[in-house]
C-alpha cells in the first residue's frame, strides 16, 4: 500500500520549516510521497492580505524541486472558492484509491480539528502526522510527549484515537509570519528560506511595504 503525505497551507512563504517538517514526516513514517497543498483562499484566514496563491505555488515548486519524495499540487488552486482540506483528501482518495493518506498539521491546530469542515469524514479517511511546536525548556521530556501533553485537547483525541501520531523533529524557530517582518524592514531571510526561494523573493519585492499586501495581519 502507497502512503501518501498531504501537507496544506498557506505557504506565506513556504520557509525551510515547512520543508524540515515534512522530510521528518517522510523519513519517519516511511511516506511515498509528500504532496504540498498551497492553499489559495482557505477559511480561516480570509481578508488576511495573502500573497497571490500563483506566487506562493511558484516558490513552493521552486523550494521542493531536485526531491524525487516532494511534489506540489494544485488542486486547490484549480478548484477554485474556499479550500476545505476534506475536499483535498477526497481529491487524492479518488486519485489513489489504494493509499493511506496522511494529513501533516502544526500542533497548534490539533485542538481546532474537531471544528474544521466535516471533520468525522477527516477522521474517517487520513492518518494526522502532527508537527510539535517548540517549546521554551524541553527537559527531559521527548517532543512527542510534549506536543501530546500540552496541544491535545481531550475531545479530540477521543474522536482521532489511534490516528494520530506526532512528528520526531528537531524544530527550528521559524515562521512565515516572521519572515514576512523581516521582507518588510529590508532585512535577509537567507538560510531561513531556500536559496532559490530567497532569490524570488528578493527578485519580486514580495512582503514589502509598497505591495498590496498587509504583512502586520496575517
């Protein structure tokens, strides 16, 4: 049986975190492939100034080419309107009807899942691969324990069960939402994105203060 990674989002910009997570994702639970899923108009972050999703598709192709593993997908892209993740998940069951599709998501959304469109026929159809957020003293205690302990709420895990497994990563303190800060005061964002990506970047001005896009909100 194939088993396939399905990792959505924004990719405001996709970064080397976004890219660490999924390798991790692959390496450790044995993934065929990890398919990005650049998000153009997804429902919780409406009227939030995104970048143009052909922009945000293009770096995201650009950062993952040269690994046979990564591919990006654009099936949110060419659907149209909101993007509902059961909506993608269905996509690639219709696709590869014999595959375990996996969901890779940030810890922090777990306790959100119950909430999200349709979320029983989630749970029903994908494995969730859940990626800790860092924390400030880990101790002794692996990562693993610490995203269950502190980012699951009790209601959630009784309606995932044994579907979900956390993600063994190092972590890096990286976000899109940094990075965007950093574009806008004219600072490097090099060794935080891929090279190529840093290129695009910094080639199309993205993020800065004179672009149609409010950095500050989203």
């Amino acid at each position: 049986m194939r088993k396939l990674g399905l990792f959505c989002g924004t990719f405001n910009p996709i970064h080397s975190g976004h890219l660490l997570i999924a390798q991790c994702a692959q390496d450790q639970f044995n993934l065929d492939r990890v398919f990005f899923v650049v998000s153009p108009n997804p429902p919780h972050r409406q009227d939030q100034g995104l970048l143009d999703a052909e922009a945000r598709h293009q770096m995201a192709v650009a950062a993952v080419a040269g690994n046979p593993k990564f591919e990006v997908s654009r099936v949110e892209l060419d659907r149209g309107g909101l993007s509902y993740t059961i909506d993608t998940v269905e996509h690639f069951k219709n696709l590869y009807p014999n595959a375990q599709i996996s969901l890779i998501i940030g810890g922090d959304n777990v306790k959100y899942l119950k909430d999200w469109h349709r979320a029983e026929d989630l749970f029903k159809n994908c494995h969730f691969l859940v990626a800790p957020r860092l924390v400030s003293s880990p101790k002794q205690e692996s990562s693993s324990e610490v995203a269950m302990k502190t980012l699951v709420k009790k209601e959630t895990v009784a309606l995932i069960g044994s579907q979900m497994s956390v993600i063994d990563f190092p972590g890096i303190a990286i976000s899109a939402s940094y990075i965007r800060g950093r574009l806008k005061q004219k600072q490097t964002v090099l060794y935080m994105v891929p090279p190529v990506v840093n290129t695009i970047l910094i080639e199309n001005n993205y993020y800065a203060v004179d672009k149609d896009v409010d950095t500050q909100k989203v």
